[in-house]
C-alpha cells in the first residue's frame, strides 16, 4: 500500500497540504486494514505501532534524501547535475514562489 502511494516521491517537491493528504489517506487505509473505526477511538499512532508501519511522510523524507545522496555522488558533467544545477531564464510571477525539491530537501536535512 505505501509503496504504491510514495513511488517515485525521491523526486517530488510535496507541499506541506499534499503530504498531510497522504497521510489522511494512509490513516484511513490502516484503520480499513485494522477493521477499526473512528468510534472505538483509537488513536493511529497505537495502529501503526501494531502494524510496525511507519508514516508516508518519513518515508518520503527517507527516500528524498536517500536520492540526493546519489545524486550528490554522480559526476559533475552527468547530465543529472546539469539539471539540478539549470537555471530558467525570465521573471517570476507575483505571489509566493512555488516550493522546489531543492528547498524541501533543505526541510528535510534540518528535520533530521
């Protein structure tokens, strides 16, 4: 079930929503697989521990890093260089700017 959900996540720049989404889904997956409903009360935490599952968001955050740790180790003329290190050409739109993978990789490092 989780594979499924984070295949290919090393490379996506998830936004803060998103994840939280993924982890509503993954919750309401074990307590489908547990047969426990919000009724009873129990806490997803105490299912996960039952289960041994730990949450999409770590494993993500695992697998992020997992692949800059390969990334980093490629040679300097590998063309997966050549694009982490492009730059694009022209302005910015107003508003916020959009969240890289570079700046959630950043997250990630601080977080662990």
């Amino acid at each position: 079930m989780q594979s499924v959900m984070v295949y290919g996540s090393e490379t996506w720049a998830v936004r803060v929503k998103e994840e939280r989404r993924m982890e509503r889904n993954e919750n309401a997956m074990l307590r489908w697989m547990c047969g426990v409903s919000l009724k009873k009360k129990i806490p997803t935490a105490e299912l996960r521990s039952r289960l041994g599952i730990e949450g999409v968001a770590e494993v993500m955050r695992r697998g992020r890093l997992r692949w800059f740790g390969h990334v980093e180790r490629k040679e300097a003329d590998d063309w997966v260089n050549a694009c982490r290190n492009l730059r694009v050409a022209g302005s910015r739109g107003r508003g916020r700017p959009r969240m890289t993978w570079r700046v959630r990789l950043d997250g990630d490092m601080k977080v662990m």
